[in-house]
C-alpha cells in the first residue's frame, strides 16, 4: 500500500510540472510570434544623413583685402567714427594719414563704440622701417580681443617688433600676453605690412559672476597658424596670474604703449559678429 501510494504521489508530480511547463510554453509561444512578426531595419540610404535646413546666409568673399559682404568695418582709411578714447570716451585722436592710422602715445589707447561678443577679425599692421629699442620697448603694441575697463584691462594679443628681436617668448608678436605662446614665429621685418586673422569666443558667466566657460581664441599670422583655440585662463597680464571677471559684450581695444619707440600704423580693420 505504501508503495502504491509513492507511485501515485510520483506521478501527481509530473502532472503538475508538465501542466507548468505547458503554460509557459503557452506564454512564450506569442512572445515568440511578436519577434518573428517585427518588420527588418530599413536599410541606410545616403538621404539619412543629409541636412537640408537652416539654409547658411550667402555672404560675398573678399577680393584681395576688402572685407567680405556682411563685416562691419572699422577702419578703412578714411575717419575714426567707429573707434574713441579708452579713457574718457572722447573722439579718438591717433593719426589718420593717407589711408593709415597711426598710433599717437600721447593721448593713449582708442577702443571701439561698438561692443562684441564673438566675432572673426581681421586688422593690418606695420612696424615702422626705423624702428628703434630691443626687447619689449621695440614696436610694441596690442589688440585687446575685450576691454574690459580702462588702461590695459582685458584680452591682448600682443604687438611687437619679433623679426630678429628677442624677448620671453609669451610676450612676443602673436602672444596672448603672458598666457599663450605662438605655435611659430611668422614675422615680416619692419616696414612690411603684417596681418592678424583672428577668431575669439568670448567667455561666458553664471548668473551670480562664476566662470561657466572660458575664453578661446584662434589666431592666424600672417596667414600661419599661431594659435589654435587656446583657452585662456582669465585676463591678459602685465603682473600676476590672470583672472576672469563678468562681462557681457565688450569693445576691441588697440593699445598706445608706452615705450620710446617709433608709433606703429594700422590699416583695413573689419569685423563679423558670430553671435
């Protein structure tokens, strides 16, 4: 009886695993459907990855070195409308001579009416043939990419007689001043024309001042590449480490230096916001 009992209990059990089996079986079955059902991946067409909108704005390229179409130019041998005193904001008062603007040392730096915040630039300089002085009192100069504030407060790319001229290597001629060091040294001698192509990201700030995003800035010279999207670890310098400070828009600041060289000249200056 005991072992009729064993085989009963034993074959209870199968029952019930098989009825087990059995509905699971029934649920994956679907499940198997719906796989088998779903329709292939479309295969890739040339058409997936072509962008046809927003369409860019046509802008008309320059010939030689007038500036392109949509530039804003701020000197073109004519006036100083565009640009003012850094100081006090008055009318500026360098020297405009046959097409040329020349630096004058005795009423300091000019800076811009308008106000940027990313842009392309392009500006022309020359050191004189007769230059004078070594070092860092030899045609020395600057492009502020933001001024910041009076004096030399802001952004220098720096302007110097680097054509057989020593001096510390992050202050030389396509130098962010004290900070970035140019990848080459494309200098003409002086008395020859030289060119700044420059693309300059502005930094961005937090709502209560804080850095969000630094500065970068790309700068071709002479047609080289000098720097290639450097970041900048604040303001430009002359003692001290750099620090940034908030600011929104700023204007583009040319620098009258002090030392007892002859004035260098600017020419053809223009720039396009990329705001």
């Amino acid at each position: 009886m005991r072992i009729q009992f064993s085989r009963l209990l034993a074959f209870a059990t199968l029952v019930a695993m098989g009825a087990h089996l059995s509905a699971q079986q029934a649920v994956a079955a679907p499940q198997v459907a719906e796989r088998q059902a779903a329709p292939a991946p479309a295969e890739a067409t040339p058409q997936d990855t072509e962008v046809w909108e927003p369409v860019p704005k046509v802008v008309t390229p320059a010939n030689n070195t007038a500036p392109p179409s949509d530039a804003i130019v701020l000197f073109d041998g004519k006036n100083l409308d565009e640009w003012m005193s850094a100081q006090d904001k008055a009318p500026a008062k360098w020297f405009v001579v046959s097409g040329v603007l020349t630096v004058n040392k005795d009423v300091g730096n000019i800076e811009t009416k308008r106000t940027f915040r990313n842009y392309q630039l392009h500006i022309e300089w020359k050191i004189p043939e007769n230059i004078t002085g070594s070092g860092q009192a030899r045609g020395n100069s600057g492009v502020f990419l933001a001024s910041t504030g009076p004096g030399d407060a802001g952004y220098e790319l720096q302007i110097l007689d680097s054509y057989n001229n020593k001096t510390y290597v992050n202050g030389q001629a396509g130098s962010i001043y004290k900070q970035g060091i140019p990848l080459v040294n494309p200098s003409r001698k002086p008395g020859e024309w030289q060119t700044y192509d420059v693309v300059w990201t502005a930094p961005i700030f937090n709502a209560e001042g804080s850095l969000k995003t630094p500065a970068y800035v790309t700068v071709f010279f002479n047609g080289v590449l000098v720097q290639n999207h450097f970041e900048l670890k604040g303001e430009t310098r002359y003692i001290g480490q750099p620090f940034y400070k908030k600011y929104d828009t700023a204007p583009i600041k040319l620098q009258a230096h002090g030392d007892h060289s002859e004035p260098i000249s600017f020419r053809n200056i223009w720039v396009r916001e990329l705001n």
